[in-house]
C-alpha cells in the first residue's frame, strides 16, 4: 500500500464518526455531522514530500457558503476587537480555547475551559473561545487552523512580550501528524507543531502555556519545548486518549485537568500531576492502554507562572457536566478470548 493511502485509511479510521439520527428534530445548534470520508490533504510524490505538505498545515474548506463565510468572519473580528490591550507593568494572561472539530464534544470542553483558564488567570477581558455548535449553543466564532492562526497574529499585537503569557487550550482529535480540524464535511486541515510554531513566533508570542488534548499530542513537545514554554498534552507522541465521542461533556483529560484541577489553588505543575494521575486511574479501570500524558515546563517558565498564578482563586470551583469516565456506567471492553 502506497503512502497516500496509509494516510488516508489512518485519518478515516481516526476521525469518523456516526451520523445523527434521522429522526432526531431540527436544532440550528446541532453541529453537523462527519459523514464523508476525510480526504487526503498531502500532496508530492516522495514521502519527504508529502511530509512537508503535512507540516505546512494544510487546510481544505468546501461547500461553505458566503452568507457562513461573512457570519464566521464578523463573529471573528468582533471577538478580537473586544480583548482587552495590555497593561503596562503587569504580567497579564491572554486565553486562546478552540475546539478543532465539530463533534460536540469539543466545543462544550473548549467554552468551558474558556471559563475555567479566565477565572484561574483573570483573563475574563482577555479570553477568546473558538467553538462551533454544541447543541445548545453556536454564539462563537467557529474553530479552524485559519481563524487559530489570525487570533494568534491579533493578539500578538495586543501583549507585551516580554511580560505577558500566552495560554492555548486545543481541543480535538489527533494524529501522528498534528491536530485534525474537521467541521461537517465541509472543512478539513492538520495543524502540524511546525505550523503552530511558527504562527507563535510570527505573532512575536514567546511566554506561553499550551495545552493540547488529543490523541499522538506528545508529537508537539520536541518541536515548541523552549525555556519559554509550558506545554501539557492529553497524550504521548506515540498513544491515543480517551472519550471523545460526540455526546461526552468532556474528553478524559479535559474533565482530568480543566474540569478538576484546574479548578483547585495548586500550580500548573502540581495540576498536571493531579490530572495525570485521575487520567491512570480511570484507563485502569477502563481496560485502555495508557494515553500517558506529557508535561514539559521550561526553567524560565517557572520563573513567570508563579506571577500568573499569583490571583488565582482560592476556593475551589465545582466541576460541571457529566464525567468523562463513570465507573458505575462503564463496562470494559471484552477482549480476545474473554467471556
């Protein structure tokens, strides 16, 4: 099987999902479903080619009228417009959250987080959501690698760089290659590290907390590590994660960190180790092979956080929705030769 076509099967395996019900009633807040099969966004013959192809983050958008086009890209523009500038002699956090696909899931983890990392940072005036509909809601502008990539390049002009932090939630399933955006059937894109890289250095962002929950989203350590930066993953480069179907509130990492630790008085670190060890627990029991999540913090970074997390709230806050993983509803997999 030529190289094209692993891709392919890999992204189709990776990221299909079942239609809705027919019968289910018309809800302008219901997010569209996958039901074509993701195409191959690659292109070149060899496979140094193709590989560049996927690091140069491809984006394919198709069949979106231009009545959506001019509704996403007034939502965009309104929100950029409403963030806050920087405050001279203050170390302030701005919050990115995007949902990169368009199974409901993600947008209600991505507004969420939205919630969570603005009143753990005091960034209420500074957070941009990035999320489609989620059944109940479609009031954000919607996540692609296009609208990340422009956020990034706006809010860039808004920070102090020497001062002043990046936080980025991503949220989505995932790849050996990078971050899938898949809206419907009508758009499709890998966010590769190097394409991630170099929108935050085109931006001039250079203190930043990246958090990336996906399946493979270790792949992203080696290539944005830097004494600057704080990065978390859902997963190591070579693992998938877990609960991410459609009808979930949370995927288990974003109920492990956002909904539960996050939400506590610790520190970036000590809210890493808490998830990490929740996201265990839970694989344990589910019978699943360890997502074994990552944490990489630079030795300058630790030097910033603790004038981020200075205000943090001192109260816990509750988590909300349904758990990611419920052991009293949970049955684990029958494996070969089991009854």
């Amino acid at each position: 099987m030529n190289r094209g076509a692993i891709i392919t099967g890999l992204l189709a395996a990776l990221l299909a999902a079942p239609a809705l019900p027919q019968s289910a009633p018309a809800n302008p807040n219901q997010p569209p479903p996958h039901t074509a099969p993701f195409p191959d966004l690659g292109s070149g013959e060899s496979r140094t080619q193709r590989r560049a192809s996927f690091e140069a983050g491809p984006e394919l958008r198709r069949g979106f009228s231009a009545a959506h086009i001019r509704e996403q890209q007034r939502r965009l523009d309104s929100a950029l417009a409403a963030l806050q500038p920087h405050v001279p002699g203050t170390p302030d956090a701005y919050v990115v959250t995007i949902a990169l696909d368009s199974d409901p899931v993600f947008a209600r983890e991505a507004r969420e987080a939205g919630r969570v990392l603005a009143a753990r940072y005091g960034a209420q005036a500074r957070t941009l959501v990035l999320a489609g509909p989620d059944g109940v809601r479609d009031d954000a502008p919607h996540g692609s690698i296009t609208a990340l990539v422009l956020a990034l390049s706006h809010i860039g002009t808004l920070m102090d760089a020497s001062e002043d932090v990046l936080v980025l939630y991503t949220t989505s399933h995932g790849l050996d290659l990078g971050l899938a955006y898949h809206y419907g059937d009508s758009g499709y894109g890998i966010l590769s590290p190097a394409r991630l890289k170099a929108a935050l250095e085109e931006a001039g962002i250079r203190r930043r907390v990246l958090i990336l929950s996906a399946c493979y989203s270790g792949v992203f350590v080696p290539a944005l590590a830097s004494p600057d930066t704080a990065i978390l993953t859902a997963a190591a480069s070579t693992r998938t994660s877990f609960g991410c179907a459609a009808e979930n509130d949370w995927t288990f990492f974003g109920d492990a960190l956002i909904n539960r630790a996050l939400r506590q008085p610790v520190s970036l670190d000590e809210a890493a180790r808490m998830a990490g060890r929740s996201v265990a627990e839970w694989e344990i029991k589910a019978r699943f092979l360890a997502s074994l999540p990552q944490v990489s913090i630079g030795a300058d970074a630790k030097g910033w956080l603790p004038q981020i997390e200075a205000n943090i709230p001192r109260i816990a806050s509750a988590p909300v929705g349904r758990p990611a993983f419920d052991p009293a509803a949970f049955t684990p997999p029958v494996r070969a030769g089991q009854k």
